[in-house]
C-alpha cells in the first residue's frame, strides 16, 4: 500500500493569508493528502506569502534559501509558493528559484492538487491569473479529516479585492479589484460551519464593509445576489448556532447609518471593530488618498460609541510616510489619545512595488521613522494597559482557545471586545477548545486579562452579547487617555 502523501503550509500575512491556507489545506485533503506535523515529514510544502510590506517578503526569500536543502534531501518533494509575492513576482520568482515547482495567485487556489500532480511528473507551473468569476469562491466543504486551527471560531470569506488604489498599498495589484460573493452562498457556509461546532465568524475581505457596493450603486443587487452590508450581518445573525459576527478590515469611507445601528441592533455582532486609519495628519492622509480627513475618523469612533458604549476599536498605523513632518506625526499622537484605541498594529512606511508612492521623493530618514515609531508604540502600551486596568472587576465569556502560552496548566481565550483572557481551568472544568466560558476578569498585564471560572449561576454583567449603558470613567466610551 503507497504511503498517504503529507503537505505542510506556512502562512504569513493577514487573516485573509490565514483563511486562504485554510481553504488550500482543506483542498489538499479532498486530494488526498495529510497535514504534517513538521516540515521533514512534508512531501508538499506550500508558502503562502504576504507584500504589503517588504519585511514579509524578504522573509520568503530567507526561507527559500533554507528550502533548497530541504527539497535536495529527499527525491519527490515538492515545494510552492503561493499568495501576494507569487501574484506580484511570477515568472520572476521561478526563475530566481528554480528549485521552487509552482507558484500560485490568491484567485488561483483551485489549482493546487493540479499543480501538485504537475510537479510529481516533473512539470513547473505559474497561475497569476485574475479571476472576476465568482465561481471561485465556490470551494468543496470541510473534509471530514480536515480540523481548523481554532476550534469553535472560523474565517467566511465575503468579499475580496480592493478598488481604493491608497497610495501606499500593493493589494489591489495582488488580489485585484472588489468583487462580492452572493449572499446565498455566504449563508450556506455559515450553516455548514455552525453544524460543525462554530460559534464565532469572523467575515473577510480587503474592505469588508464594502460588500455589495457596487452592484447596488448599479442596480444589480438582486441579480448578483448580493445585499447590503448591515443586511448580511442580520441574515448571519440568523444563523442557529451562530453567537459571535466579527468582520475584518473595514474602510471608514463605507459605514452607513445601517451598519453603525447594526452594532446596537444586532446582539451576536461583537464589541469591537478593527478600523483602519493609517494616520493622523490631514497632510499624510491626502498624500495616502485615504480620502477622509482625521476629524471625519474622529466623528464616525463618536457615532459607533453612541451606538455600542462599551466598542473596543484598534487601528493600523504608519509612520514616516514619505513626507511625514514631525507636525504631521504630532498629529497621528493626539488622534491616537483622542480615540483611545484599545490596541493598534503600527509600522514603519514600505515601499511597495507598482504604488504611487514608491516614486514620492521625500523620505523620511529611517532613523527619524524608528523614534516616531517606538515613540508611537510607547503610547500604544500606555493606553492598551489602562484599557485593560478598566476591565478588571467585569464579567465576561470567553471562547476558549486552548492551552495559554503562559502554560502553568492556564488556558487561553477570546473575549467579545477581542481581547485575550488567559485562566487557570480546573481538572473538572467542562471548558473545553471550542467552547464559551463564563470568567470574572481579576488581574491586567499590558498585553492580556487574567480571569478566573466563575461558577455563579448568575453574573451582575455579562460583556458578551449585553448592550450596556455604562461608559468608562472619562465618559466617552473608552479608557481615559495616556499623556505620551
């Protein structure tokens, strides 16, 4: 009997890198293949890659360099890359590693049992098609033998591509331009997934809250199958099984008053909105073509509070973006204490292949980026750690995750604002990976909430799925701002 051929997938990037090696891993098993546990018991190990930043991207080519023994170890092997640098690099990527078999784009993952077979017969292969089908979104059920990582919690892809061009993005040059996927079938999956035990979605797409737009602007919505974005949230929220909706990343440009009233409306809709602002600087924010200005931000956070008091909101940032004065950073640090933001992915400017400002001749000087970075992520901790320290005292559930990092016999989870509870779990305790438990929240640290069991039958405040009315100390809704 011929031994059952093994893959493994690294994954670098964003959720959407994270849920696409989730469909190719799925893809693989209905091929045939097995999840190794390592990459020396691989036949088939896949890279899928992320550009949004050149970091990411030099950390393939690290790996590729390591690869090439790897593959020469063992006859038969084969290796892929896959994602944003495959669809940005192509032909160029195989001929700079020849040892490397196939290399696939993000609308290409229905090919990669067929590129596999190819490689096993000596053949290499490159798809960087663009697709504008919305066939491709149609991909087989979960495998019987194939297990998310995150029990109890999954991805839905609803929408992919960007059509906002920012200047300083690569993504509409690697996954193409907006395109929405019919609501039916976004529904269907939604079924399929809380059949399996999933109780929290989290929806995808470049600008998820851009979902449907253009068909409706053209009339075509029924045609397409698509709706509005507050209306698939509410025909979510119906789902059985379905207790917690999150989506990721919005566009502040595409909240409505629907979608705002949806977060006080709509009970599973988690409090808490990753909401992307880049920076704080009128100036920068033109240059970027973000096409809102700070106090336009400043506003819509005020108009989701008055909806969801308790809304945690983190962001993404950029600092020494080319032009970048120390004004204009002085300005991202007083949005940041205006807002309060729970938390915040913040990083230095990239330049990207194929964007408007690659070619912006005004750079700032890396050693000025790093100050205004450090100093940026300084005030970042401040305001993460009061956020937590206003926490303690509350009740909340937590979708348990498995074992924490801290170890101890700790567990580890997610609460509803997101953030992450770790807790001693007893030896008779019932919470399990893939369930909700019921926690009182006793200790802050600057990056987590320690919580405890609680094993009352009632709680005077439950966090997840409860609108309240109380607001933090300083009245607006959020921790009461860092001096930094």
């Amino acid at each position: 009997m011929s031994r059952t051929p093994r893959f493994l997938i690294r994954t670098y990037g964003c959720q959407m890198n994270v849920h696409d090696s989730e469909k190719v891993a799925n893809l693989l098993h209905h091929a045939g293949y097995r999840a190794a546990a390592e990459v020396d018991a691989a036949d088939l190990l896949i890279i899928n890659t992320c550009s949004i930043r050149e970091k990411a991207e030099h950390r393939l080519y690290s790996d590729l360099g390591v690869l090439r023994s790897w593959k020469a170890l063992r006859p038969g092997r084969v290796l892929g890359v896959a994602g944003c640098v495959a669809q940005q690099e192509g032909d160029a990527l195989l001929r700079r590693f020849p040892f490397v078999d196939f290399a696939f784009g993000p609308h290409n993952l229905r090919l990669v049992p067929e590129m596999a077979s190819a490689a096993a017969e000596g053949r290499r292969t490159l798809h960087t098609s663009e697709l504008a089908d919305v066939a491709r979104f149609d991909l087989p059920e979960r495998h019987p033998d194939y297990q998310g990582a995150s029990p109890g919690r999954a991805y839905l892809t609803v929408m992919e591509g960007c059509d906002m061009f920012c200047a300083f993005c690569v993504v509409p040059h690697t996954r193409g331009r907006e395109i929405s996927r019919p609501a039916d079938g976004i529904v269907a999956e939604a079924r399929a997934l809380a059949a399996r035990g999933v109780r929290e979605l989290t929806l995808l797409g470049q600008t998820v809250n851009a979902y449907g737009r253009h068909d409706l602007r053209r009339g075509h919505g029924e045609a397409a199958g698509t709706l509005a974005f507050a209306e698939l949230l509410q025909r979510l929220a119906e789902v059985p099984g379905i207790q917690r909706i999150r989506y990721t990343s919005p566009h502040p440009l595409f909240y409505d008053e629907a979608l705002i009233r949806a977060h006080a409306e709509i009970e599973s809709l988690c409090p808490h909105v990753h909401l992307p602002v880049q920076s704080g600087s009128d100036a920068v924010l033109e240059r970027m073509r973000r096409r809102y200005r700070a106090d336009d931000y400043r506003r819509l956070v005020e108009r989701l509070r008055a909806a969801r008091p308790d809304l945690a909101i983190t962001t993404d940032l950029i600092v020494g973006f080319p032009g970048e004065s120390d004004a204009d950073f002085r300005d991202t640090l007083a949005l940041v204490r205006d807002v309060g933001f729970v938390d915040s992915f913040s990083f230095k400017y990239s330049p990207r292949p194929n964007t408007r400002a690659a070619d912006f001749p005004d750079a700032v000087e890396a050693r000025e980026a790093q100050a205004r970075l450090e100093q940026l992520q300084d005030l970042q901790r401040a305001l993460t750690l009061a956020y937590h320290r206003s926490r303690v005292g509350q009740t909340c559930e937590v979708l348990v995750e498995g074992a924490s990092r801290h170890g101890a016999g700790q567990a580890s989870g997610r609460d509803p604002h997101h953030r992450v509870v770790n807790f001693a779990l007893p030896r008779e305790s019932a919470a399990r990976p893939g369930e909700l438990a019921r926690l009182s929240i006793v200790e802050a640290t600057p990056h987590s909430l320690i919580g405890e069991l609680d094993v009352a039958e009632s709680v005077p405040e439950v966090c997840s799925a409860v609108k309240r009315d109380a607001r933090t100390a300083d009245g607006t809704g959020r921790s009461a701002a860092v001096e930094g």
